[in-house]
C-alpha cells in the first residue's frame, strides 16, 4: 500500500467553517413561500443584484408547478438579457488517476483493486494535447487524483508542457485545474504556471454525509481541510477559482445553499466570488454501488440549475458531458456558460479509445461523448456562438463574469467579438464541411445585427484574416 506521506494541514489565516447544518436545514423547511415572496426574490435576481441564502431558499421551497415554471422562465431571460447565446467549450484531461483517498462514489478511490491506474508521462502528455488541438481545443482541465507524486511541482510541470505543445495552428491558450487541495505555498507554486481556474468540489456540504462517503482515517475525510481550500489558494492568489458539488449524495436542494453560503462567503472575504460553479450529478462508476435516495431527477436537476442561475447571476456555470446531449441542450438556455465537448475520460483516450467507453479505465460512465465537431454543429444549428475565447484571462481582466453582467455593452464590445474570431479559428482550421457551413451562416447573421461601427469593421477585418492569411490569436 502507498505510504501516505503528506504535509501537515496548514488551514488559511482565518479559516472557518461557515456551513451551519442546522441553519440551512431550517431554511429549507420553513413552509412554502408565496407567490408573491417569489416573484420578489425572481425580481431582485433580474435586477442584477445577487441572492442572500435566505433568499435562494425561497425558490427552492416553490414547489407549485406554475411558480417553478416562472422561475425557469427568468433564468432563461437572465441568461438571454444578459449573457446572449456564447457558450464557451473546454476538455477535460486526466493526467493520473492514483489516489489515496476512498471517495465511495469514485472509481478511482484507494481500494478499487479492479482499476487500471496510470499516470501520463510527458510524452504522453504531449501526445493527448496533440489530439485535442487537431480537433481544435483551445481550453483544457487537467483532473488528478490525489497522491503524494501529484504535489505542486508535478502539476505546475504538467501545465507547462501542456503549454508548451503547438501543432499547425493549435494551441493551448487556458489550462484550468481539477485536483486535491493544497497548502498555500503548494497553490502558490501551481499559479507560477500560469494556471486558470483552480477548482475544488466540496463533494457535499452536509457534514454526516461528507463523513460517509469520505473515510476519516483518509485526507479526503478532513470538511474544513477541503472547505477551506480555496481561501488557501485566494492566499496564494489564486483569485480564479471553482467550486462545486456532486449532487446525488444528500438532498440537492441542501447542496444549492451550501454552494450560495460557499460564493458568498468567498466574496466576503476576498472581495471575489467563485470563477463558476459545478454541478455533476453521480454516474455509473466501476465498482461502486450508490443508495439512490438522493439522486436527483432531470426535473429538479432544471431546478437546481436555474435557481443556481439567479442566485449567483455573475458566476459561470458549467454543465459536463456527464449529461446527455438532450438534456444538455435544454440547460444550455438556463444560463450554463461552459461546457466540455468530445471529452474522453479514460487516461490516454483522446489517442487510445475507440467509440466504446471502458469503465474500468475512467473514473464514471460519461452521457454525452459526441466529438466536438458535433458538438459544434449542434450548438450553431441551434443559434449558439461557440467559444474558445480566453481573452480577458489573457490580459489580466480576471472577473470576467462579474465585467459581462454589470458593465453595460461588455459584451458587445469584447464576448460576442472574441467568440465569434474563435468560432472562425474552428471552422477554417478543423470544421467538417457541414459545421463550416452552419457557422459561416451564424457568424453571417450576427454581424447583419449589428449596427456599423468602427468596432465592426475591425471586427470584420480580423475574420477575414484568420479566413485568409495566417494570422490567428486575434482578440479584444
Ligand atoms: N481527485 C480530486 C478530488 O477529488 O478533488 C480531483 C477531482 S475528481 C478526479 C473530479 C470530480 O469528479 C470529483 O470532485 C467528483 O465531484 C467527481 N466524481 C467522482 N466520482 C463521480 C461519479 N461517480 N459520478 C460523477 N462525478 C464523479
Ligand atoms: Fe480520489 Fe478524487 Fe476519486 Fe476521491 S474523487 S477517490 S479524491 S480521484
């Protein structure tokens, strides 16, 4: 067995632990709100002004079908008035999948015997990083499971070869993370490599359940050591951050507060919220047998992404490949901002799977594994601009979403733009001809509405560059 050899837990300055169990509980069986009460708070959330927990409590406890259909209604307005039809596309890379923990959900978890454990090499790296670029990638998450040879030097390692592979016109311009909490000398280290995100689930919010699917004796098992983590990184400024929650471990509508307590409380403190907010719901994973008490039903799961929307109306929302293509459509109008596409969960699958999924070589069972030409083509016939756009990352406008919702013409003036010269990029350098032809048509259709300015023209100048020259990597 691995000797688990890790440094001692040394929490933020301050550290607490702001989730109070039997507050939250009491918020969500206080007796059903109003029409009325609703309808104030849907109002307060359209009028750009963020929830209270209190408050977000009030749409979780509307259950009359007829309110829960007014609350979908302005959360696909929110997301229409404010943040129009972009939605940025990423992929998911898992680097290695050892781990010393024993998550009961996870297939990588210690004691699954039956799992194939492998850690990319560097030249496996760059192989992966390859193939997502000639597919036209531009933005990756790299995923580790948590193990004493995946310490801050091997991921800061790691992203610096991601960086370093260019092939023809592909390029990786954003590495986002997905790995175990750190002390703030190891997050400080990770953000010499240029990182974006760094994301880190709370799994749970409910103390018990945490304690049940997180073993004690295990890192993974200490709440606050996890809590706290992305106040460490905030420390080690790190000021991009992700939070999240697996939902299907205790009652979702538990975990939306503890998710709004969570982005409060980091915007308290650190005068910033979360980058965005995850909200996977279990899969089927090898080896791991679920009680299915808490699993959440497409229905509320609408719920919980559009009361997510209006809580936290400038916090990205990322919706995975977890989901199936039907229902990922349909969130799309709820307000999700990012999700991944043509994603491989498997170590090496971007080279190495066929269309099968293997179980025993990924960490869950994936809903959608379109490639991310369909993907594309799917978003464009529907009116989407696909996105690769990390622009405001690139020029140290971090807060985006925050910049999107409350300056007016942000969007105007760099989203649309930028989407659109990174949807050109795809369809000149890796579309197939159907998917060219279904952007082309929508890059066409945007730039008819809009009115003639000397913005447009420079806009229409860069597209016809990346159309005709070489020059890519053109932003605002
Ligand atoms: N090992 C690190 C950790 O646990 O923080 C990195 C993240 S893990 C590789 C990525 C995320 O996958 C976890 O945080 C968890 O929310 C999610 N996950 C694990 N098992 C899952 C399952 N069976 N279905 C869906 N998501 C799962
Ligand atoms: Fe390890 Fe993360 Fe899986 Fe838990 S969720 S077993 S920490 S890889």
């Amino acid at each position: 067995m691995t000797k688990l050899r890790l440094p001692e837990l040394t929490l933020s300055d301050g550290a607490t632990d702001f989730i109070d169990d039997a507050k939250l509980h009491d918020l969500l069986v206080a007796p059903p709100p109003d029409a009325a009460r609703v309808r104030e708070v849907v109002a307060k959330s359209l009028a750009k002004q963020a929830l209270s927990v209190e408050e977000t409590a009030v749409l979780l406890r509307a259950e009359d079908p007829e309110l829960v259909e007014e609350i979908f209604a302005a959360a696909r307005r929110l997301k229409q008035d404010v943040y129009g039809n972009r939605i940025v596309l990423f992929a998911p890379l898992y680097i290695g999948n050892d781990c010393v923990n024993d998550c009961v959900y996870c297939a990588f978890r210690h004691s699954n015997r039956d799992e194939v454990r492998r850690t990319l090499s560097p030249d496996e790296i760059r192989q992966q990083v390859e193939a997502l670029e000639n597919r036209g990638h531009k933005r990756l998450i790299l995923v580790f499971g948590e193990h004493p040879r995946y310490d801050a030097d091997f991921i800061h390692d790691c992203v610096q070869t991601v960086y370093s592979v260019k092939v023809g016109h592909g390029e990786i311009r954003r590495v986002n993370i997905n790995a175990a909490p750190f002390d703030v000398a190891g997050f400080k280290r990770i953000k010499e490599a240029r990182i974006g995100t760094f994301q880190i689930f709370q799994e749970t919010y409910h103390h018990a359940t945490f304690a049940e699917f997180h073993p004690r004796h295990t890192r993974k098992g200490h709440y606050l050591w996890r809590l706290d983590s992305l106040c460490r990184a905030q420390e080690a400024g790190i000021d991009d951050v992700g939070i999240g929650a697996l939902f299907g471990l205790y009652d979702w509508r538990f975990e939306v507060l503890g998710l709004v307590t969570h982005a409060l409380h980091l915007q308290a403190r650190f005068g910033v919220g979360p980058h965005t907010i995850s909200f996977p719901r279990v899969r089927r994973a090898h080896g791991v047998r679920l009680s299915e008490r808490w699993f959440v039903n497409d229905y509320d799961f609408k719920r919980l992404v559009a009361i997510l929307r209006l809580a936290v109306p400038y916090t990205g929302l990322i919706l995975t490949a977890r989901e199936p293509p039907e229902l990922r459509r349909e969130l799309l109008g709820f307000g999700v901002s990012q999700i991944d596409a043509g994603t491989r969960i498997e170590l090496g699958g971007y080279t190495e799977a066929g269309d099968a999924q293997c179980l025993q070589r990924e960490q869950f069972e994936l809903g959608d594994i379109r490639s991310l030409d369909e993907v594309m083509g799917d978003l464009l016939t529907d009116g989407y601009i696909p996105s690769f756009c990390t622009a405001c990352y690139r020029l140290g406008r971090t807060g985006e979403h925050f910049m999107e919702f409350a300056i007016p013409g942000f969007i105007k003036r760099f989203c649309t733009p930028n989407a659109l010269l990174t949807a050109m990029e795809y369809l000149v350098d890796y579309a197939s001809p159907q998917t060219r032809a279904a952007g082309l048509k929508l890059i066409e259709n945007e730039l008819a509405q809009m009115p003639p300015t000397k913005a447009k023209d420079q806009l229409v100048e860069r597209l016809r560059r990346i159309q005709t020259t070489e020059d890519r990597d053109l932003y605002f």
